[in-house]
C-alpha cells in the first residue's frame, strides 16, 4: 500500500449485498461510501483520480475529466453473449 493514495468503494444503489473492504487491508486505505446516501457520486469523481467500473454509464461522465479508466469486466464472457 502506498501513502499518497486510498480505495474509495461506491457500489451501485440497487445492489443487495455490498462487499466489504477486506480486513488485510490496513485501515485508512479503503473507505466505502455505498451506504452513505449523502455522499454524492458527482462529488467523488472530482477526487478520483483512476475510476474502476465495469459496465457503468459513469464512465461518460467520467471522461470529461480526461483521466484513466479501468474496465472490471469480470463476468465479461457471460456479458458478451
């Protein structure tokens, strides 16, 4: 883990389970904000510096910010069927 960085989690809203930050990770790294119904996802992608999604339509508003965007397509064989 490095200092000069930390996980934001945000899970989608409609989800019914939301993972937790693993406990191997040190605390102050990882922060989920899917519970918190204030937290406004607008306002995270100002901090955001490399945005992790899968097939979210985030990723348009993320562009207007010219920064990296990473695809988690973990059920990306399922998907494309």
């Amino acid at each position: 883990m490095h200092e000069d960085y930390i996980l934001i989690i945000k899970h989608h809203q409609t989800l019914r389970t939301w993972p937790k930050c693993p406990d191997t990770i040190p605390e102050g790294f990882c922060y989920d904000f899917s519970k918190d119904k204030d937290m406004d996802i607008n306002a995270l992608l100002t901090v955001t510096d490399i945005l992790i999604t899968d097939y979210s339509s985030l990723v348009f508003d993320y562009a207007f910010f010219a920064r990296p965007i990473l695809f988690f397509t973990f059920d990306e064989e399922l998907y494309g069927d």
